[in-house]
C-alpha cells in the first residue's frame, strides 16, 4: 500500500494526496538534528512530493503546516522551493499555516502534496515475476543525509525514471527496503535471506533518501543510465 490516497472527481481524473511529518529537526536548541529551515522544509517535500509522483500525480499545490514558530515561515516556502525549481515546476501553489499562539520547545512540521492524475494512467504492475529491480540512492537517516548528501537520490532523477513507460517507483521511507518490497508485492512474504543487493534492506531511508525501481528487462540499460552511480541491483530469490 503506497502512503498516498486516490481520490477520484469528475470521472475522468484524480486527486493524489501525499504527507509528511518533520519534528525535532531544525535550529531550536532540543532539536536532535540541527539544520537550517530551509533544508527541513526541503527534504519533508521531498517525501510527500515523491510518494504524489510515484503514485501518477502531478503535483499542483502544496500545504504547510507550521509549528516551528513564526520566524521561519520563508525559509520553510523556500525549501518547498527548492525542491519545486528540481523539477521544473513553477505553477504549484503554495499555502499553509504558523502555529503562532505557543511556542514549542523543539521543531516540527507537516506537508501535504495534492496532485492530478489523469485516471488512464497506471503506477502498478500486476505480475513482477520476469521484471528488473533496483534501488537508487542509499538508505540514510539523521545527520547521514546531510554528510552524504551526494548519494541521495536526486529529485530529477526520480522525475527521470517516472517517465519509463510503465516503470514502477516506490520510495522508501523509515521502516527501510524490505518493508517496501513487501508493500510492493503483497502477495508474497519476503524475508531478509530472499533480497539479494548491497544495500542494507532494513535501515531506514529517512527523507526517502533511495527509492526502489521497477521495471522491464529491455529498459534496465535506460534506468542505469539515467541514474549512474546510484544504481544499486537488487534480486527476489524465490
């Protein structure tokens, strides 16, 4: 089950709504990872914004909800920002709201992306049996994701390889690779001693730090190269 729901409206298209929370991460002095707002902001669009993708939508809008205090409200607009300039997008709409009566003693925040999906488009593949896996980027959490920053996954790399026909994505978030590949593939029980990669299936991926591709055996070689050194092979044993 992906973390985003379909709402469909007027027959022929869909909303996707996607969210993320953030707390004890940014400047006040109990925060546990102490970065700027800017990149709080950053990385928690980052989730949702992948979870709308990977789900078919396009995003439109994104909604803020601020309990960081007053003060950061631009930096925060300005991390959505960023991520929106990533992938090219300039007409998404911005709103939200400052929780501005108490002050919290640590940061936190939430971010919903709200996306159109045209109902003809489909994220899912019925049989996975003869397809190609991959994970993209490593997972990280914490102060990882800031000292090895280059091997995130970039957002225009994800945007990238959503565009394979028919590819599936699947970003990975706190309960690591193997919680996902069970969500992708519920029909099975996947175990530890199944998964064959480099990558540590258990860790958590934080920010959706690597996300998990899916896709035909004759576009393998295009997956490789549109992501290079983050390519990392994965295979099911049955």
């Amino acid at each position: 089950m992906r973390d985003s729901i379909t709402i469909p409206f007027n027959g022929m298209d869909s909303l996707i709504i996607a969210c993320d929370n953030s707390g004890a991460i940014g400047l006040k002095e109990q925060d546990l990872v102490h970065v700027p707002y800017e990149t709080v902001a950053y990385y928690s669009f980052r989730v949702a914004v992948m979870e709308c993708i990977a789900s078919g939508g396009e995003p439109i809008s994104v909604v803020l909800h601020n309990f960081c205090g007053n003060e950061p409200w631009d930096e925060l607009v300005s991390g959505i920002q960023k991520g929106l300039g990533e992938l090219n997008l300039s007409d998404v709409l911005i709103t939200g709201s400052t929780e501005s009566n108490f002050s919290l003693m640590q940061s936190a925040l939430g971010l919903v992306v709200i996306g159109k999906k045209l109902t003809a488009k489909t994220t899912e593949i019925a049989d996975t049996k003869h397809m190609k896996f991959a994970v993209v980027g490593i997972p990280l959490v914490g102060n990882e994701v800031i000292e090895q920053n280059d091997q995130v996954a970039p957002l225009s790399i994800f945007q990238e390889v959503s565009l394979i026909q028919g590819a599936m994505l699947w970003p990975v978030g706190s309960k690591g690779i193997l919680y996902e590949l069970n969500q992708m593939i519920p029909n099975e029980e996947l175990s530890e001693e199944m998964v064959v990669t480099t990558v540590d299936i258990l860790k958590s991926a934080g920010p959706s730090t690597c996300f998990i591709a899916v896709v035909q055996p004759d576009q393998e070689e295009t997956l490789r190269k549109i992501t290079g050194s983050l390519y990392q092979s994965l295979q099911i044993k049955k």
